[in-house]
C-alpha cells in the first residue's frame, strides 16, 4: 500500500484524499487501463517534478525530464515486476535520468551562490542558524529569500550527494529505499549524506562570512 | 574510515532514525557527554531542516497532457524499444539485400566488360545467339521398317536470310603489275588528284620497283576512283587484289582480277559474303589458266565453243539495299604500282 507521503511535503495530488493500491493501479494501467494511466500520473507528478527539479536546477529541464520518466516507466510496465514499489521504480528512473541528464551537461555551472543575494536574505538565514531553539520542521516556514540561498547551496553539492539529501530530507525516503533507487550499497547512502550536508554547511557558511 | 567520518555518519544516521535500538542508545549516549558532538548534532539538525523546509514545486498543469501525447505519438510511431529492435533488424536486412544486389550487379557488369573486351566479335555473338537456346539431344535408333515406304516429305521453298556477320570495314590491296609503272603511276596519282583524295591518301611511299598509295576514304570514293582505274588493265600484264579477313594481316588474295570483279568485291557490305565471293573468284581465277591452254589446243578450226571453259562469276544474291549502306562505309585501299 502506498502511504501518500504528499501530506508531508503539501503535495496533494488530485483526488489522492484516498489510499490506492499501486499494484491495482499498475496491473490495469498494464492492461491499457488510460484511468489508471492519468491515475497513476496525477499521484506522482508533482513528488517526481519536484526532486528532479531539486536535483537539476532549472525549470523547463525538469519538466522533461519528468516527461521522460513517465513515459519510460509506463512504456516499460509490462518489463515490471513488482520486487519493488512502482513508485521506487519511478523514481529509480527519474532519478537516475536526471543525472545522466547532468553529467552530459557538466559545462552549464550554476551561477557563483553568493553573486544573487543581498544583506537581508543573509541576515535571516544567520539568525535562523543562531537560533538556539531546536527546530521543528513541520513548523519552519522560511522566507523566499532562505530558501533561494539553500536552493543555490543544493546547486553546488556533487550530483551524487545532491540526489541523496533530495532523495532523504524532500522526498523523506528511507536509506534503504535511496540505496534501491539508486542501485548503490547502503553504506554508500550513509556517506554520501553524511558528505552532501557536511559540504552544504560549509557552502552556507561561506555564504554567511 | 576516519574516526570523524563515522561520528558523522552515526549523527546523521541518528538524525534520519536509521539506527538500531543499540546504535541508537550509543549515539545518544554520545550527544549528551560530548559538548562538541552535541554541537555538531544540532548543527546538522538546523541544515536538516532547511532543506526540509523548501517549499515544493509543483510539476507544471501540463505534465499530464504532455505525458499521454507522447504515450500516444509513441503507440502511433510505434518507437519502443523492442519495435525499434525489430525495426532496426528490417533495416539491417534491407541494407544487406540491397549490397547484395548491388554486389552482383557490379560483378555482372565487370563480366560484360571484360567479354567485350578480351572475346573476339564472332565469337561474342556466337555465344550470344547460342545462350539459352537449349541442345536437343540427337536420338540414334535404327528404323524398324527398313522397307515401309516413307511418306514424301515435302520441302518448301524457305527465304535465305543473309547471314550474321561481323562489321569489318573493307581493306584491301589492288596491285599493278606493268612494263610501263611511270605511267600507271602517273594516271592513279591523277585520278586520285581528281577524285580529291589526296587528303585522304594517309602515305605516298615511293621505291625503286614500286610504288605504294594508301588511302582512307569512304567506299563510294573508292568505287569511284576504282571506275576511274579501270583504264589501266589494259596497260597491266597482272592486276592482283588482296582482301583482308578478319584476322590481322590475313589477306584473300586473287590474281589477274578484272576492273568489275574489285568493284563487285568492294560493294559488298556483308563480311562472310564479301570473303566467300573473294575465295570464289580466287578459285576460278586459278583454274583459268588452264581454260586458257585448252583453248590454245582447240584454236586450229574446232568448232568448240570457248565459252563453255569460261567458269561463271559469282553472282551476288545480296537484298537490293545493301548497296545503298555501303556507299558511306569506311574503307581501305592500298595501291601498289609494281614494275
């Protein structure tokens, strides 16, 4: 059964108020089923376009490759077998499309992080860092500023590390599904998030100095 | 593994509630005894949160039309991946057939080159007019009624059609043999003069004993200049005519010719019946000397007729047209003025 984890993230797909099986879904999109198609669609698109997005860093990139992902997934439902959720399964190619998709375009840097912001975006994101409080990320709510700088800061992680602090801290996989995802070792996982926000400290607090 | 590295993996495993009950004890443990690991944990907390706290993007309002079109265009265009195997093994037949077609029509090709090339004319159309046509196997058997009365068979008058055969142009050699060669010299350079073909006279080789004329020229000029030579027979002890055949430096040759057999030789256009009258009067040529003693035999108040020696000349049988093609053939003929 899938949990709809949306909830978490204010993503409500249309009309996903209820628990669906995926499996259902899945052996009637496989049987040409075009409800359980735009079923399917509609309860994932928004999950996968937003880690894509998190991932590669521009709009109309991530737009097609979602595209892409579900076209591939749903052309290849009957080489499906159901070892794994079909949502890991989507995402495992989304994902891994994303960064085939940067690799090939390596020379397209981000901008420099600390070229776009002004004094106010750094102060709130220095006050927030010394806020002593422990935070409570069901009640954070940045301001656009923050959030353009930490957007910026994912943008300097390694591909790699990018996907599996996306794949944990937005789409709130376990390490176990990350590591299905990506068909890397668990212990590949532990350390490449360890890295990914050790090096996303350091890129922040370059920002703040 | 660096001691740091796995602190830092152990917070971050604690922080993401991977751990084991044991694991997660220790981690604790370790928080709340180490100033600076607590530090480092509520650090990674913050930054945890951060990222968390992004808002989330929603996927733009046409994702879904856009996903089911290309669904659609991929069904229509048929551009799975397994279609494209199988479409990609069509193609790969295709490219194979036509290589090979193309293989074969090169090596067709070479072929006929090379029969044109290397295999004489006759023989070509020999081989062209025997292909395909199929050997009937002769059947020996004996009659089994050897005095059964055969029913006539009545055998109808069919159209000979001249035979094939090759285009050779006619070449040949007309010799004068005179008591008198500076005036048989004289009147053919005239009449070549004449006719206008001194520019068509390629060598003009003048030796002690003979002289030689050769020319290139079209067979109706040669006719004509023959016409006009035909004077010199009376001034000629022998006039001898060589043909040449197919074969290089083959020639035919036919002594004490007269004036109207060359001209008859030289308008023939079929090769095969050009050679066959050459040999002909080349035959008949030899025996009349003989014609000539019995004659000498005879002359004393006999009342034989003489005529009945004279061999008949060949008489061509060619269709009335031929006549008219060999006017604008090419042709060759050397003149030799012999002493």
């Amino acid at each position: 059964m899938v949990k709809v984890k949306q909830e978490q993230n204010n993503i409500s797909p249309n009309a996903n108020n209820i628990v669906i099986d995926d499996d259902l879904l899945v052996n009637q999109a496989r049987a040409g089923n075009m409800a359980s198609i735009e079923r399917l669609i509609l309860l994932y698109q928004d999950r996968v376009y937003n880690s894509v997005l998190k991932i590669c860093g521009n709009r109309d990139d991530a737009a097609e490759l979602t595209q892409d992902a579900f076209v591939k997934a749903l052309q290849g439902l009957k080489n499906f077998r159901s070892d794994s959720s079909f949502y890991t399964w989507l995402f495992r190619i989304a994902v891994n499309n994303t960064l085939s998709f940067c690799r090939k375009n390596k020379k397209l840097k981000f901008e420099s992080i600390d070229a776009r912001f002004g004094p106010e975006g750094r102060k709130q994101l220095a006050d927030f860092l010394a806020d002593s409080a422990s935070p409570d990320p069901a009640k954070i709510a940045i301001g656009e500023e923050i959030a353009v700088i930490v957007h910026r800061g994912l943008e300097q992680l390694e591909p790699a590390q990018r996907a599996v602090v996306v794949l944990r801290d937005i789409e709130q996989m376990s390490y176990a599904e990350i590591a299905e995802t990506l068909d890397i070792e668990l212990g590949t996982v532990k350390s490449r998030i360890a890295r990914g926000r050790e090096s996303l400290r350091q890129i922040l607090e370059a920002v703040l100095e | 593994m660096k001691e740091f590295d796995k602190t830092e993996e152990l917070l971050n495993s604690y922080l993401d509630g991977e751990l084991d009950e044991r694991r997660s004890t220790e981690a604790k443990r370790l928080i709340d005894h180490d100033e600076d690991v607590r530090a480092k944990y509520e650090t990674l907390e913050k930054y945890k949160s951060l990222v968390e706290a992004l808002p989330c993007d929603k996927a733009p309002g046409n994702t879904f039309e856009e996903i089911t079109h290309r669904l659609e265009r991929e069904v229509l265009w048929d551009n799975s991946p397994e279609s494209s195997y199988k479409a990609g093994r069509r193609h790969l037949f295709l490219r194979r057939l036509v290589t090979t077609a193309a293989v074969l029509f090169l090596a067709a090709g070479l072929f006929v080159i090379i029969f044109d090339v290397f295999v004489p004319e006759s023989t070509r159309k020999q081989f062209v007019a025997n292909f395909g046509r199929e050997r009937q196997s002769q059947v020996l058997y004996e009659r089994p009624f050897a005095d059964a009365k055969m029913e006539p068979t009545v055998v109808e008058d069919v159209r000979v059609e001249p035979e094939n055969s090759p285009i050779v142009p006619l070449s040949a050699k007309l010799v004068f043999k005179t008591s008198a060669p500076i005036q048989v010299d004289m009147f053919v350079g005239k009449a070549i003069m004449n006719r206008q073909l001194f520019a068509k006279t390629t060598a003009v080789v003048r030796k002690s004993s003979s002289i030689y004329y050769e020319l290139e020229c079209d067979k109706s000029d040669l006719i004509s200049l023959i016409d006009d030579l035909a004077i010199l027979w009376k001034k000629c002890q022998d006039v001898q005519m060589s043909v040449e055949t197919e074969i290089f430096d083959n020639y035919v040759t036919i002594d004490r010719i007269s004036a109207s057999d060359v001209l008859e030789i030289c308008q023939v256009q079929n090769y095969n019946q050009r050679m066959r009258m050459a040999e002909d009067i080349s035959k008949i040529n030899a025996v009349s000397p003989a014609a000539m003693v019995i004659e000498k035999l005879y002359a004393g108040g006999t009342d034989i007729d003489l005529n009945m020696f004279e061999l008949p000349k060949p008489v061509l049988t060619e269709p009335e047209d031929v006549q008219a093609k060999t006017i604008e053939d090419p042709a060759k003929l050397t003149i030799i003025v012999q002493r």
